[in-house]
C-alpha cells in the first residue's frame, strides 16, 4: 500500500482568506460611513430643524420677535436684515458650500471626514457658541444608521468572498 494523501479544500471566509481580507472589509466599511454622514448627515447642520436636533447653543436674538426692541441689533437680526436668512452656522454658506468637499480618510481603525471649514472652527472669546464643536455633533438616530451602514457593509463584502484554499496532507 502507497502513501496516503489527503486533500482539504476550504472555500468561502477561511480563517486565511479573512486574516489577509478583514483590513480591506473594515476599511470599505468605515469608508461607507464617512460617505453616508458628509451625504446625509452634514447638510442637516445648516438647517434649523438640524439646530433643534442637535441642540445648539442659541445665538444672541433667537427667539426674538422681529418686533421686540433689541432684535435688530442682534446676531440674528443683523444676519436676517444683511443675508435674508437665519440659517444656523452660516454667514454667507462659504462654510456651508466647502463643507460638501469629500476628504474622508479611512483606516481600519476608524474613519475621519475632513471639513474644509475653517470659520467654523473660530470662537469669540465672549461666546459660548462653539461651532466646530456643534458641527461634530451626532444625534442618537444618526448614530443607529451609521452602525446600520457599517453593518451592511460588512455583511455585504463577507458575502462576496470568494476563495479557494487547498491543504494537501501525505502521510
């Protein structure tokens, strides 16, 4: 009687297969993630239902009738009489415009969505209104549908592996 051989052929997410692919998997992930927030979630910021969301300081004349005495003179009353708007975290949108510039830069650690916004990250000393920080805020429903997206993303590049390991054993 000869040698035996015996042959082991894995397909699918083999333990080799994912310790060389998991990097890329959770990167495209995170990568998703940073699209889906600059598309989705970001624009919400310059909105008022956005301030309502994600709890912003109130500016000096918000809540204000435009008929109180003080209102004009105001942050708000002076954007609305110069702008015609009283959109939150905009001046005149140049902030508004640049954040819409895609520069996310993923790992395989985490994801970073870099805004080109750099009025925004300026705070007078006499405010409390500290917009780079409102800006990084993240609502809890946001929060569920990031988790969501990574999730699907993940599950959807798990499924796509496809890969043939093969062990030959002679005894």
């Amino acid at each position: 009687m000869g040698p035996i051989k015996i042959t082991i052929t894995e397909t699918g997410a083999t333990p080799k297969i994912m310790k060389r692919r998991l990097r890329e998997i959770i990167k495209a992930a995170c990568a998703q993630i940073g699209y889906h927030h600059l598309r989705y979630n970001v624009p919400k910021h310059f909105t008022q239902a956005g301030a309502r969301e994600y709890g912003y300081t109130a500016r000096k004349g918000e809540g204000m009738s435009v008929s109180d005495k003080g209102f004009w003179r105001s942050y708000t009353g002076q954007k609305l009489r110069k702008m015609h708007h009283t959109k939150p975290m905009v001046w005149a949108g140049e902030s508004e415009r640049r954040s819409r510039q895609q520069d996310i830069r993923a790992t395989s650690n985490g994801v970073r969505i870099v805004l080109h916004t750099p009025h925004l990250a300026m705070q007078n000393p006499d405010s409390a209104v500290n917009m780079a920080e409102e800006m990084g805020t993240v609502s809890g429903a946001e929060a569920h549908v990031i988790g969501v997206v990574f999730r699907d993303s993940i599950q959807r590049s798990l499924a796509a592996i496809t890969g043939q390991e093969v062990t030959v054993i002679a005894a």
